[in-house]
C-alpha cells in the first residue's frame, strides 16, 4: 500500500486514511500505544457519541475517528490500533506507522500501561524517532499505585524531553492537564526536546548521505531521519511510499 500518485495535501490525507476532517488544516491528535492500554477509553472519554468507526482504508483493522472541542479549537481524533512496535510486523503496525509518519498528526500521544512500563517505552521511543510532537501519557496510574509502583514523572519528563502526563482514563483524571498540554503544543507554548538514539558511526553516516539524497527530492516535509534508517533496514513498504510521494511531486 503506497501513497497514491494523483492525490495531494488535503484530499490526499482523506483518500488515503479516509480522515473525516471538518474543515482544512484541522489539528489532528493521533493516539498510539501498546494494546490494551486505554486508548480507546480514553478516545471514548473525550468524543464521547461525536465519532465515526469503520475499517482503515483496504484493512480489516477497525479505525475509530471523533472530534472533541478545546479551548475553542475542534480536533480530530484518531484512535490507532494497538501496537509493540512500529516495525510493520502487521497490519496494525503499519498503519499506526503509516499514519504517524505519513498521516501529519499534529501530536501524537502514545498511551502507556504504568504498570508495565518497561515494555511501553520501547514504542514511545520509536513514536519519539519519527515525530517530535509526542505526549506521554501514563495510563492506569491507579493500577499502578494499587501495586505500589511508584514513577517519577518529573525524571522521565526531563530524560525524554516530552510532555509526560499521567491519567487514569477510565475516570478522567488527569485528562484536564492532557487538553492543556494539547493546547499549549498548538500554541507552541510547549516546544519538546525528545531523547534522540544515536547509532552507531558507520550507521549514522549512511543515514545522513541518505537523508541529504531525500531531502533533495521531498524537502522537508517527512522526517527525512527516520526514513533513511527504514531504508537502510530494506523496508519495502517504505521505500514504495517514497517512491510515491516522489512521483506525486514530479505530478504537481
Ligand atoms: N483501572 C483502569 N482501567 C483502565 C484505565 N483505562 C482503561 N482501562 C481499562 O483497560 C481495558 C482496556 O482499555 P481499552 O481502552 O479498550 O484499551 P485499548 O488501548 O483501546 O486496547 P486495544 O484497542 O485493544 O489496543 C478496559 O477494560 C478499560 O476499562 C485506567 O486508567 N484505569
Ligand atoms: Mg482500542
């Protein structure tokens, strides 16, 4: 599945992954995680009956897709499907993967379970890879509490460099400072520095010929870094898609 070569911008955002925007250049909050971490509650919780569910575009993965007000700003929300990682195993991880580098969402909050930690980190730190507009938000506090983990948020704020917030989405504590925070990365009253990995040197030159090859060719609208790493780990998929924008470009 690449991008199509006839499409752009906006109409290229609703073709591909049939976003129901209500109107141009509409925020879009894209909520990623690990699976069964709270997203959809969440979701649930701030759309409330002001949703559309259906199934992402050519997949039989179902896709939720709702509109919540703030601050007078009226986001899209989109709820993507469980994943451990971005590495496009599965249907799943590829749409999450696809709508997070391809998508634009303006932020994207990844969902962790704080009560395994650990493991949910492996995937913000790869969402932190490809966008720099990443929140944390620790779901479940209250399991965690209930078992005596005990997290230093302000530690793990300042080492990821990114908003981290804790909630618990089945009552909407915490949700409160989640819409601050939204609002305040929007305003740009909030800028984030997220912990980037270094590779090794013989890795980290090939990436940065690359990114100079990619840039040259589709500016600076993707993260150019991110996709030079995909091609170098062979990925197909993402090579077909820049292919595609390429070629959409050369159309335009
Ligand atoms: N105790 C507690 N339970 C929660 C919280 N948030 C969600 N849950 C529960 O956790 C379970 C999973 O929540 P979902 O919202 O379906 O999780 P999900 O991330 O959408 O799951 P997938 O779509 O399968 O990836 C449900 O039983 C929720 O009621 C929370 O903050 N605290
Ligand atoms: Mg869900």
């Amino acid at each position: 599945m690449g991008l199509t070569s006839k499409s752009s911008g906006f109409s290229l955002l609703k073709e591909k992954f049939n976003l129901k925007l209500s109107y141009d250049n509409q925020p879009i909050i894209a909520l990623a995680g690990n699976p069964n971490t709270g997203k959809s509650t969440l979701f649930n919780y701030l759309t409330g009956l002001n949703q559309h569910t259906g199934n992402w575009p050519g997949k039989t993965v179902s896709n939720a897709q709702g509109y919540f007000t703030y601050n007078n700003v009226k986001y899209l929300l989109v709820d993507l499907p469980g994943t451990y990682s971005l590495l496009a195993n599965s249907a799943e991880e590829e749409i999450a993967r696809d709508f997070v580098c391809f998508g634009e969402p303006s932020i994207t909050i990844v969902i962790a379970d704080s009560t395994c930690l650990e493991r949910n980190l492996n995937l913000t730190l790869q969402i932190m890879e490809l966008t720099s507009n990443t929140i944390l938000c620790l779901n479940l506090i209250d399991e965690a509490i209930r078992k005596g983990i005990h997290i230093d948020y302000d530690v793990l704020e300042h080492d990821l460099g990114i908003p981290v917030i804790p909630t618990v989405a089945r009552s909407g504590k915490g949700v409160d400072k989640l819409l601050l925070t939204i609002d305040n990365m929007i305003t740009k009253n909030i800028t984030t520095k997220p912990y980037k990995i270094t590779y090794d040197e013989i890795i980290e030159q090939k990436v940065s010929n690359i990114e100079a090859k990619l840039k040259k060719h589709i500016g600076n609208k993707y993260n150019t870094r991110w996709l030079a790493l995909r091609i170098i780990d062979g990925d197909k998929h993402i090579v077909d898609s820049i292919g595609n924008i390429i070629l959409n470009k050369t159309i335009m």
